[in-house]
C-alpha cells in the first residue's frame, strides 16, 4: 500500500509539471513571470554547485534541527509532567490555550526586537513554533494510557516513577512521534518565514530575497522547490522512523494538533 501511495504520488507531480510545461510552451503564459518546470529543475538541480546556495541551505538546516531539538526536549518533558500531574495542567491549561492559537510568523516582528542576536532569534522563533504540536500530543498520549495498566503495576509495589517508565511513556511515545513529524514541517517553514523577514548573512529565504530582487523568478522558485524538498525528506524520514519503532501498534494521528 504504501508503495502504491508514493507511485500515484510520483504520477500526479509528474503530471502537474508536464502540464506546467504545455502552458509554458504553447504560449499560454509569460515564461519570464512563471519559468517553464523544466528551467526550474534545471537550476534546482545547477544550486547543487552553488557554495552561495549551499551554505544559505546549510545555515537554514542548523537553525532547523537545533530549534526542533530544543522544542522536542521542552514539549517532551512538559508534556509528562502537566500528563502526570493532572492539578498542575488545570493551573496552566488556560494560558496554554491562549498562546497555542497565536500565529507563529506573527511573532517574529516582535522577536526581531527583543532578541538581538540574529540566529538566536531565529531559533527561538522555531522552539516557539515547533514546541506545540509536540507537547499537546504528548498531553493526549499520557491521558490515553490505560488506567488498568497503572493500576496493575501499581499492585505489584511499583512507584510512580516505576509506573512512568514502563507504561505511561512507552503507551504515549507513538502520540510524541507524530507530534515530533508535525513539529518537523512546522519547523521548517518558520526557519524560512524568519530569514524572509529578518534576513541575515545567509539562509533559504534570505537567497530567495536575494533572487526575487534581481528578477530571477527561476532562482527564487528553485530555491523554494529545495525547500519543499528538505520538508519531504523529513517527513519521509520520520514516517520510516515512526514504522520501525512501533511497527507493534498502529499509530494514531488524531491528537495531531
């Protein structure tokens, strides 16, 4: 099934591209506004030589995983401990429920003045983002744990901390998982979002400027076609992951937040 999945996926971008290509070569758009697919993944494929490129992609990257490390660590581990203690999650629910709608890029204005170093601002900005996701799913992974499970163990003499490592956790980690992959592709998209508005020395978004200012339309889409590429392997990446360490229980995405 999954390789049906990814061949009728294969298909339709093929098929969207060729048809980009048809309206292109038959007159049917201006190919200076909207390049060709081909031109396009031709430069995609020539920023592979660009160092220029590379070393924007390179820093976008860093940003990327240090900020998703930092929200996995913070969501992770206030996720179990606002799970575990349920008085403690009715204090602070309220304020969670008031920051968790506020747009993320919105913010961003507001870090550019309160944090004056560049790539700490920006880092900060992808903890701030990517952070939820993953401690709301944690949240409903440690309510969703059976109730029977911690009992039994508990009538066996085991602690509270026994009882959290051998079933609280295990049961909620395919809820973390998925938390984790959304926080990923929400991760990304800020890292870029930020270096579109702050700039910097280098980054994606601040070669996308870069290219949207000298009017090369086929640069600035490459760029962004590279973008969305790294956003899939990730995802791809953490799919697999999320396969092979819980290849035991179908893993639920309904808590996705």
């Amino acid at each position: 099934m999954t390789r049906a999945r990814l061949l009728r996926g294969v298909i339709g971008a093929a098929g969207f591209l060729v048809v980009g290509e048809l309206v292109i070569r038959f007159g049917l758009s201006d190919d200076v506004d909207f390049p060709a697919p081909s031109v396009v993944l031709y430069e995609a494929v020539r920023l592979l030589a660009d160092g220029e490129f590379l070393l924007g992609a390179l820093t976008t990257l860093t940003n990327w995983a240090l900020g998703l490390l930092i929200a996995v660590l913070v969501g992770v581990s206030a996720g179990v401990l606002l799970g575990a203690l349920t008085p403690m999650e009715r204090a602070v629910r309220p304020l969670l429920e008031f920051l968790r709608p506020i747009p993320s890029v919105a913010i961003i204005p507001l870090a550019i003045l309160l944090i004056p170093v560049d790539e700490l601002m920006k880092v900060s900005v992808i903890v701030y983002a990517s952070v939820w996701p993953i401690l709301i799913n944690t949240l409903y992974g440690m309510h969703d744990v059976d109730p029977l499970a911690k009992d039994s163990l508990r009538s066996f003499g085991f602690g509270r901390l026994a009882v959290l490592g051998r079933v609280s956790l295990p049961s909620a980690a395919p809820f973390v998982a998925t938390g984790i992959r959304v926080a990923a592709g929400i991760a990304l998209i800020i890292a870029v979002s930020a270096e579109l508005l702050a700039g910097g020395a280098a980054g994606l978004g601040v070669f996308v400027i870069q290219a949207g200012s000298g009017n090369r339309t086929d640069l600035t889409m490459a760029a962004t076609f590279w973008a969305g590429a790294f956003g899939l392997l990730a995802n791809l990446a953490l799919q697999a992951a999320e396969r092979r360490l819980f290849h035991w229980r179908r893993v639920r995405t309904g808590a996705v937040s």
